[in-house]
C-alpha cells in the first residue's frame, strides 16, 4: 500500500490512483470509526476532568460518555472552521451572502460613503484667544454686534472675511497667499470651484478697538449673485447692522443697489466699506487725486440710492467725517478710517493732536498750509496751491509705500519699515512682491481695529437692537409680557429664537437651525416647541415639540475640530475624553447640541443667552423655512415671527423625474430636504404628476439640481428645459355681470372684475399694505394714495391668493338689496373661493395678478345648512372664473433687469443679442473714472504708456442696462459672451410683470410647429403649450365655469350684438 503522504497533495486532495466503489466504501467506514474512538475518549476524558472537579458520578459520567460517542452529528451541525467573532472579536458583522442575491450593481459589501461637498480641514485654526473669552464675551450682550457683510459680486466681502480670519487666527503661511485666496467663507466645493459664495455663512470672532477692548463681531458673509438673493434676505433678518462693500473701481452696480434696498426695507444701519483700494493704483494706476475724486464720486453714488430707498434724514447718510466709511485692500490684509489713520499718525509722528479732529480735516475740500500749520478751505489760499488732505496725508503716502516695496531695493524697503516703527524679518525680503507688499502693509497699518470701532460706534449692540428687530418681525401684539422680556433681551424671560437658516449636516441627513435668540437662555437637552409659518394661538397645528440636542455622532471634518476645541478648555463631560470622542471616524459620545457658527468648524457652548447668534441640533424636524422655537410649556400666548421677506421672484421652473422609476421617493425626500435648503426655493407636485422646481436663476437652479443629485437624494434626475412662470390678468372690466349659482340652487353669487391701479399690487406684495390693519387705516391708506373713495376702501374682505397677494375682494353690495347678515355668514367661503380661483386661474392654471373682484349681488339661503362650504366655494371660485373670461384676459410674462458691464466697442453687438430675445436697452452710460485694460499680453504693473507701447487698449467700461423677458433669458449670457469675445459681462434679476402681445383666446390663430410664433400669436402659444404641459386641453372649456343661465344670458346678448351689426 502506498505512503498516505503520496496520495494527497499538499492541499489534502486525493491524488492516488483510481479507488473502485468497495474501496472507497471501506475507507469511509474506517474514517466514521476513527472520529467516534476519538469523539469517546475526549468525553472520557472529561469526564475524568469533572470527577477531579467534584462533579457528577463516575458511572454517570460513563454513561454520559457513551450516549455522547453514539448519538449522530448532523452535517450542518458540525464546526469546522472558527465564527468571525471567534476571529475578529465582538461586534462584527457577518454577512453570508449567496450568487445573484443581488444586481449585478449592488456589491456585496457596500463601502462607507463620506459625502464630500465641503472643504474639509485636519484640524481647526488655533485662535489667538481662548474658547472660554469667546463664551464669556458672547454672555455679554453689550459687546455683541450682529452685522450682515452685503454689496455686488466680487466686491471682496468674502476677501474681506479671510482679512478677518487672518487677524483672529493663527492661519499657515501656505494658505496666506495673495496669489490664491484663502475663501474661509467659502466652505462648499462648489463654491471654491466657482469662485463666488452660494450660502451665507456666519462667523463670531473676537477683535478689538483701538482702546483694546475686545468685542464679539457676529458677520455674516452673503453672496453678491442676485439669484441667490433669498440668502441675503435671511441674513438681513438675523442682523442689526449692514457692513456695505463697493468695489473702488466698480462702483456701485445692481448687487450694491438691491443690497441698501433690502437693508432699508429691514429698517437696519449701514456702515460702507470702501474695497479693493489698490486696484486704483496698481490696475488703474491713478493719480493721487484722481483717486480721491473717484473715491467721493463711489460714496456720493452709494447716497444717492440711500436717499431713494431710506429718505432724506441725514442719519442714514455715510460720510467718512463721520466716522462710518472705511477703505481697505483685503488682498494685502489692511483697512483703515479716516480716524484710525489719524491715529497711527499721532503715534508715528508724536504730534500731540486729538485724533478725532484730525480726522475731521482729512476728507473734502481741506487743505494743509504748512507755513501756518493750519487746514484751509480753499487751495487758493496757499502759495502755489496744493493738495486736499486726504491726498497728502493718505493716497500719496499710501502710494509711496507700494510704488517703494515694488520698485525698489530691499535698502529702500527697510527704511520705509523704520519709517513707520515697523520690524520686517530678514527672510520677508525674499519674498516675491505680492506677499512682500501684504506683509509691509499688514505691518504698518496693523488690525482692524479702526473698522471695529466705527462698527461698534455706527451700529447698535445685540441688546439695544432687539427691540426694534421684535416690533418690525413679530406677528403678535407688542403690549404682552413676553414682548417685554424680549425688547429687554433678558436672559432670564421664558426662551424664544427666531430660526432663518437651516444648515445641512455632515452626511446630509438632517439639519442644524441657525437662529437669533431673542429672550432666555438656550442648553443642551431642553425641550422646546417649534412654531412653523403657518402657526397661530387659534391653529395650533404646524407646531412640533422637539429637544434640543440628542446623542449621536459628527463625521468627516468635525471630529478633529471638536476634539481640538474642547481640549483648548472648554468644559467636557465627565466621562467624555479625548479617546472615547474620537473612534473609528465618529463620535459616539454625547455631544454638544449648541454651537457657535465658525463657518468651517463649531464651537461648541454649555449654553447660549439672548442676543446671540446660535446653532442648535436636534429641532428640524418640522422647520420648512423658518420657524419660531418657545419652551414646551408657556402659559402665555405666543405668536410667530414673520417669515422672510421675498427680495425677488421664483420665477424660473423646471420639473424633474428620476432616471429609474422605482427611485421616486429618493428624490421626493431629497427634494424635501433642498427645499429646506435654499430659502425662496418652492417645489410643487402639478396635477398631471410631475415635481416642478422654482428658482430665481439659471445659476440658481443649476445649484439647486447639483444639490438635489449629490447631496439629498443621491439618484439620477433627468430635468426638462426651464420654463416660466406666468400670471394671467385683465385690461379690461367685464363685459356684463356675471354670476353663477349653487349646485342646490339655493345661492347666488354676481361679480365683476376690472384691473387695479398700477403699483398697487407691488404695494401689497411688499407688505405696505396689510388685511391686518384696521379697517379705518385701510381706509386712509386707498383714500390718499390711490384716490378710493372711502366705502370702496372699507369694503376689502381679501388680498389673493394669499395674504400679499397681488388681487382683490371688495364687497360692492348695497344693505337695501343684500341681507348683510347672511352674506358676512359665508363670507369665508366666498373669500376660500375667491383665492382658490386666483391661485389658478382659467387659462392655464397660473395665478391671477391685478385683478380686482366685486361682489355686486349675492342671494344666500337662510338655512344653515343650505350655505355650506362645500355649496359656496366652488361657486364663489367659479363666478371669479366667469367675470375674469368676460374682461378680456392676458398672459403675463416675467422681465429680468439686466446689467451688464462691457467695453466701449462692444455696445452694438449687445443690442444685437438683445433685439433677437425681445429686450430693449434702456440707458448705456460709462462708470465715471474707470478705464479698463483688454491686456493682449501680461503686464502687471506698467505704465499707461508702457500699456499702449505693449498693445494693451484703454477704453471706459459703459454699464449697458436693459430689460429681458425671462423666456428669453436662457443662454443669454453664453449668447452674449460669444458676440462679444467673452469681454462682457452680465447679471440678470426679476423686475416687474408684462403683458404677452397677443390674445391668448383667439382661436383664429394658427401655431405651426418647430417654427417661432410670431409676436402677435405669443401669449396663445404660450398658452397652449403650458396647457399642453400640464396634461390640459389646449382650449379652455367656456361651458365649464358658466352656468346654463349664464350661457343662455350670453348668447342673447351675442344675438342682440349681431343685429346691431
């Protein structure tokens, strides 16, 4: 017999020669023998085992040994091989999976996804005070301001921040480059990609005055896109200040303009800063007073529009005698006032002079005369004339220190340090000229402490502002106790927060609220009650209660942050340590649910008090938009506060289908979710099926759509091309009165509609006027601005088809011919009907705009239950149907305002582009003082004669402005970038309401298809095709909102027409 280890290989597989079938039978029989012999003495032997323990009887044990050798081992039964937790320890998961259990897409085991959609850090930046100060001092409402950093794209607000961070962290050298902008603000990729912030984003920081007193500077960053407008809007909502940035070069342009505009509309102070200085000296390179009158002509634009949308009062005004005007260059880290500059020259100088006064004397027409040592008014004064002040004391000193830094030699350079008492490292001369320059300058100048005391003297603390922020935003009555401890912003009063934003968390999941407090003290773990828009004392229904905080985990960027804050001293758990808040990427313990925004990291608070700005976890569950947060529990009645204000339209729509069918309530959820995402966002279902998307822009929802795919629902959308909205109007009033009668024929409702006065709809969708007023101030308000006589004025029962509604109810019955009591009884359900038919209106289930509805008769049962709801609201809705067909109905279209900035030569290719989208110039004026360079090669700081010697054109940027409906609008501006050799550029915001030419039920029109309408036929093509959209016929059914006696009514009048004929 052959050597076992012969027959097998080294993998224990039978090699030998062929076995027939009684071999093989033998052979198995011995191996069943051997593994009984060896299965009976390992029982043998325990059984030894457990007598030499003390436990059961040997001629037990025999027994027990002999049942177990004998007794059959099922195959699935038998261990072969050790379990995984054996091997890799508890809490393994093991998964036995089987071929084709899956698709063939699905792995078997999925890998862990870490969403990637911000700019993730190691480790937070150190900062050069303590996370306790930073507590304390946000406990100190005094010492708190709350400023939204607001002006056009590309202004520097974002710049403006890193120059914060800066001078607050400690930031590395390699991300202090001037060549490639830190954007701390700028936290999503997206955003870095773009260059141009999409969110606001908060950060508190703590910086000092010139005394050395340190202060909380809440500022929030705001993009300058006019799509993303809704984000300024809550910005504005939360702060008590604006910090307004203006380019020096560009001046003030649609962004800066929309920008005071909203601020006034919030009532809120401003404060201008002066951006991007050096732009006038290196990119423009002006003369010292041509800089200065630059300089003037950008503040006197930024009052002018103050004085539009503020009024005439002075105190609004800005004016660096002021104190409220600042000048910076956050490329090279400096800024300064005019008082802050006085000041460093009193201490460089020794001159024992009061800086304030000083200050005074260096803007305007002042002059230094130097025999005298006195300031002048007059340059005619002084021998040979001279310089005004801020020319000589500022520009010409600031110019020499850049035209020395970069012309010159290192000698140079450093006596320009001596002369200003600053010490440059030997290794900071090597540098190139740009880190050079911001290195001297951030030198020289030093902090910002000038900027921090003007905002500190120009805009009210936390405290003293929450009084005007509770009477402009809360809805309830301002006489209640509750109203007092929050005009008093008492830490102590019963907790109410005003939540704006909603910020995503890490795995994009849930969210985090950001809100102001406005009364009480706020911790981990209370339970509060969340109050939605749609809440009041009498319908309790979009309320939810909630606790703030909860245990769970952060991924991605914020484990090392949070470890590292907290191991700066702030106060932990007892049982939290650094090794069980950091495990395998996530943080099991609990963790703080109230933060500090820091824009790329939290800091974590035991508590938060009134007047602070605040992060807090746990509370979004129910929260769309905004929301109102009160304890649990209140004895006393509460309202909510408003909801933001629309500073522009979602006018621009796209609908939206999953690629795969069976993935629809992905993106339904993760079209939930970007709805709580993007303020002004709106998403709707329409009647044949299809989600639509509402956004302000092309921008705007190309955003949204990013989002909506990578972050919320994570499954393939298909979009459809983006459309309009439209609103459906009259021009004239109805023919004959209409009316329409209950399906039990006990009511009957009479109206006629006619078109309202101009600007009144805009009055109304402002909040200028309000159903919420007294029926006496209503009256005074229609009286003196739009001539109503006073019965008119005080018969409106509703706005449509909300409360701002651009429409109109009145009540034009005569008491002698209708029971009032009986019509004041189904007056709700006329109002329901009313809005219901301005929500969507007969044409093609668009809304309704400038409309004004009167009930002329009415014929109400006296039974209760003849008047019902289900009897009157449909009719009221279709009678508004019958009259809006009889007065001539038209389409509305919405018109973008564009702006755009181009060369000189390029003017005529812009009309071209805008004539073939219907669009009309309406001013082309060139920006006073702003020359811009088409560079054919690269020259950064040459002359204007070395400019031309090197080919480069010197012409005026001209600001072209011009109206475009918003139909037209898409892919204008890559249209426009192609005529003009990408030279011009463009920015595209909702403006008003038009009517589209044409009649849209004028069924002799012919539409062909593929070919363009013509104008006369736009408003039925339009028309026809949103019907077509919506799964509607392409007519509308006369038959269906009148009734026979009206058709009948209808055709009688017809036939008498034709005769007249």
């Amino acid at each position: 017999m052959a050597d076992a280890g012969d027959l097998y290989d080294e993998f224990g597989n039978y090699i030998g020669p062929e076995l027939s079938e009684s071999e093989e039978d033998e052979e198995e029989l011995e191996q069943e023998q051997g593994e009984e012999a060896e299965g009976l003495g390992s029982d043998e032997e325990g059984a030894e085992a457990m007598e030499e323990d003390g436990g059961m009887p040997g001629t037990d044990l025999a027994v027990y040994g002999e049942e177990a050798g004998m007794q059959v081992v099922l195959h699935e039964d038998k261990k072969y091989y050790p379990t995984a937790e054996e091997t890799f320890g508890e809490g393994t998961e093991a998964l036995v999976q089987e071929e084709d259990a899956q698709p063939i897409e699905v792995p078997i085991i999925a890998p862990v996804k870490h969403k990637k959609f911000e700019v993730e850090e190691r480790e937070a930046l150190p900062t050069r005070y303590s996370a306790e100060f930073l507590a304390s001092l946000l406990a100190t409402p005094e010492l708190i301001r709350n400023v939204a950093v607001v002006g056009h794209l590309h202004h520097g607000k974002t710049l403006f921040m890193d120059m914060c961070v800066e001078q607050t962290h400690e930031v590395p050298a390699d991300q202090r480059s001037n060549d490639r902008p830190m954007r701390y603000t700028d936290s999503r990729m997206d955003e870095q990609a773009r260059a141009i912030s999409l969110k606001s984003l908060p950060m508190s920081l703590v910086m000092q005055g010139g005394s050395g007193k340190s202060y909380v500077m809440n500022l929030m960053d705001t993009p300058g896109h006019v799509n993303f407008a809704d984000e300024l809007s809550a910005a504005l909502r939360l702060a008590d200040g604006v910090l307004l940035v203006v380019d020096a070069v560009e001046g003030v342009m649609v962004g800066t303009e929309r920008a005071i505009k909203a601020a006034a509309a919030e009532g809120l102070p401003i404060c201008l800063l002066i951006s991007k200085v050096d732009r006038l000296l290196l990119e423009l390179k002006l003369p010292p007073p041509d800089a200065y009158h630059k300089l003037r002509h950008t503040i006197e634009e930024v009052n002018t529009h103050i004085a539009t949308f503020y009024g005439d009062d002075d105190k609004w005004q800005v004016d660096p005698t002021k104190g409220n005007v600042a000048f910076a260059a956050p490329l090279y880290g400096w800024s300064f006032t005019l008082e802050s500059f006085a000041t460093l020259y009193c201490e460089v100088q020794g001159i024992p002079m009061d800086p304030r006064e000083f200050a005074k004397r260096l803007w305007g027409d002042r002059f230094f005369n130097p025999e005298t040592r006195t300031f002048v008014k007059r340059a005619s004064a002084l021998p040979g004339g001279g310089e005004r002040t801020f020319v000589q004391f500022i520009l010409e000193p600031l110019y020499k220190i850049y035209a020395q830094i970069i012309g010159e030699d290192d000698r140079t350079v450093r006596a320009v340090a001596d002369e200003f008492g600053v010490y440059l490292k030997p290794s900071s001369y090597g540098m190139d000229v740009k880190p050079l320059v911001k290195e001297a300058c951030s030198k020289i100048f030093g902090s910002a402490a000038g900027l921090v005391d003007m905002l500190v003297r120009w805009l009210p603390s936390s405290k003293a502002a929450t009084a005007t922020k509770v009477e402009r935003c809360y809805t309830g009555p301002q006489d209640s106790q509750l109203v007092e401890h929050m005009r008093a912003c008492n830490p102590r009063g019963p907790l109410v927060i005003y939540v704006c934003k909603l910020f995503p968390k890490a795995d994009c999941s849930r969210f985090d609220a950001f809100g102001r407090i406005m009364s009480g003290t706020v911790k981990a773990g209370d339970k509060v009650r969340v109050l939605g828009e749609a809440y009041t004392p009498d319908d309790e229904e979009d309320s939810a209660a909630a606790t703030v905080g909860c245990t769970g985990y952060i991924r991605g960027v914020f484990e090392a942050i949070v470890y590292s804050l907290l191991c700066t001293g702030l106060p932990l758990l007892p049982e939290a340590s650094p090794t069980s808040l950091v495990s395998c990427g996530r943080v099991w313990n609990p963790v703080s649910a109230v933060w500090a925004y820091q824009a790329r990291y939290r800091v974590p608070l035991s508590k938060a008090v009134a007047g602070d700005w605040v992060l807090l976890e746990g509370v979004d569950a129910t929260i769309t938009k905004t929301a109102t947060i009160v304890p649990e529990f209140l004895d006393e009645e509460v309202h909510i506060f408003k909801p933001l204000a629309a500073l522009t339209q979602a006018v621009v729509k796209i609908a939206t289908e999953p690629l795969n069918p069976s993935e629809l309530p992905k993106m339904v959820e993760g079209l939930r979710k970007v709805n709580k995402s993007y303020p002004l966002l709106v998403t709707k279902v329409e009647e044949s099926g299809e989600h639509t998307i509402y956004g302000t822009g092309e921008l705007y929802l190309d955003s949204v759509m990013k989002d909506l795919r990578e972050l919320y629902s994570e499954v393939e959308v298909k979009v459809a091309d983006p459309v309009v909205s439209f609103c459906e109007t009259v021009v004239e009033t109805s023919s004959l009165k209409c009316f329409a009668e209950t399906p039990n024929k006990r009511n009957k409702l009479t109206m006629i509609v006619e078109p309202m006065e101009k600007g009144l709809a805009e009055d109304i969708e402002a909040g200028r006027v309000s159903m919420e007023w007294s029926r006496k101030e209503l009256g005074a308000f229609f009286q003196q601005k739009y001539d109503w006589d006073l019965l008119a004025a005080r018969s409106i029962w509703a706005f449509g088809p909300d409360r701002n509604g651009p429409n109109i109810l009145l009540d034009d019955t005569l008491p002698s011919e209708v029971d009032k009591s009986l019509l004041a009884a189904v007056r709700e359900s006329i109002v329901q009907g009313f809005q219901w038919g301005a929500r969507e209106g007969p044409l093609c289930d668009e809304p309704m705009r400038n409309c004004k509805f009167k009930i002329l008769d009415a014929t109400i049962a006296k039974e209760p239950l003849h008047r019902g709801g289900g009897q009157v609201i449909p009719t009221a809705r279709r009678v508004c149907y019958s009259a809006f067909l009889m007065a001539t109905p038209r389409l509305m279209e919405p018109v973008y305002y564009v702006e755009i900035q181009t060369p000189a030569d390029c003017i005529s290719a812009i009309y071209t582009v805008l004539a073939k989208r219907r669009g009309h110039v309406t001013a082309d004026v060139p920006k006073p003082g702003t020359p811009i360079f088409i560079v054919k090669v690269r020259c950064s700081f040459l002359s204007l004669s070395e400019c031309s010697a090197f080919g480069v054109l010197c012409t005026p940027i001209f600001i072209v402005k011009a109206f475009l409906p918003v139909m037209e609008s898409f892919g204008f501006e890559t249209d426009l970038r192609y005529h003009t050799q990408g030279q011009a550029f463009c920015l595209s915001v909702f403006d008003h309401w038009q009517i589209v030419p044409g009649d849209p039920l004028d069924r002799s029109l012919v539409l062909r298809p593929l070919e363009p309408a013509p104008m006369q036929a736009l408003a039925r093509d339009f028309m026809v095709k949103t019907r077509r959209r919506k799964g509607m016929t392409d007519d509308v059914s006369i038959n269906k909102h009148f009734d026979d006696p009206m058709l009948l009514e209808l055709a009688r009048q017809d036939a008498d027409l034709q005769q007249i004929l």
